[in-house]
C-alpha cells in the first residue's frame, strides 16, 4: 500500500489512499461519457451504441448479427434491440440466409453510408484529439493501466463494446 504524508508532524501523519482518487477521476469520466452520450442523442438523433454498430457494419459491408456482436463485445440480444432502432431509422436492412434460415445478414443502406460519411466519431473529439498527441508510449500507458483496472475490479468477463456510455448497460444500449 503507497503511503504519502500530509505536511503534518509525524505524531499525526495519516495514511494516504489512492482509492478515493482513483474511485473520483472513474466518476468524472462516468459523467463526461454521460454528457457526451447525451450530446450525441440530441444533436444527431443516435446513440453510441447504435453509432458503433452502423460503422462496423459499413466496415465490414455485411456482416452476421452473431459476428457483429461478437466484434462489438456485447450479447447478440443487446445487438438485435440496436439493430432495431437502426432498422427504424432506415440505416440498415436485415435478411436471413438462404441456406440457414437462422442466420441474419446486417448490411448499411445508403442512406447509412451516407450518414456515416458526417456522423462525429463515437469517441469524445476531445479525447481523441488528445490521445492522438501522446506518444505510443503515453497510450500505451494508459490502455494498460486502464486494463490493470478491470482486472482488479474482476470484470474482464463482463461485455463492453467500444463505445463511451454511460448509465445501465441494457437500458442505455436499447434506446
């Protein structure tokens, strides 16, 4: 455990833990991704979640919903409940396979490619403007230290797609 004095006499030195500082700046982020989740709903009518699935679907030009949710880390269900929103908003179209009637094939339609050509990135500019100014060894850093997190907090199992937003993971994926 690190310990760090507080100018105090050394009859009343207190221990410092970096829990609370830690559990502070994981808080701020929580409320920045919140903000920025908001902002993204409000200005281009899409959520982080559907946004990464619209772009990932463009980038593989077809892609099945099980792969998909597989290459995005969340449930195929979480998926399907995206796919719906998207579906509605005429960005995507789904058939299934011929031979595999089970199988549902994702493709963009071109009004998605085209909104995919001005969407912002699901990233906060801020942050990726940012990260893009370190160096390696500076991101490298961070991805590791940000890892290191996940395993302490023994979430490694829990699914995550690259995406910033915050709130319950169900709810905030499904809107």
């Amino acid at each position: 455990m690190t310990t760090k004095t507080t100018g105090q006499t050394d009859d009343s030195k207190k221990e410092y833990k970096h829990d609370l500082d830690i559990l502070e700046s994981l808080r701020r982020i929580m409320r920045a991704v919140d903000i920025h989740s908001r902002q993204l709903k409000q200005k281009y009518n899409i959520t982080a979640p559907q946004l990464v699935c619209l772009l990932t679907i463009i980038d593989k030009q077809m892609i099945t919903v099980a792969k998909l949710a597989r290459e995005i880390h969340l449930s195929p269900s979480t998926v399907v409940g995206i796919l719906d929103r998207l579906e509605e908003k005429g960005l995507i179209s789904r058939e299934r396979d011929d031979k595999d009637r089970r199988v549902v094939k994702v493709t963009a339609t071109a009004k998605g490619v085209e909104f995919s050509k001005s969407a912002p990135s699901p990233l906060q500019d801020k942050l990726g403007n940012s990260l893009n100014q370190l160096s390696d060894l500076e991101q490298l850093t961070i991805s590791v230290s940000l890892r290191r997190i996940v395993e302490l907090m023994e979430a490694e199992e829990i699914d995550a797609a690259p995406i910033l937003q915050a709130g319950h993971i169900e709810e905030s994926l499904n809107k």
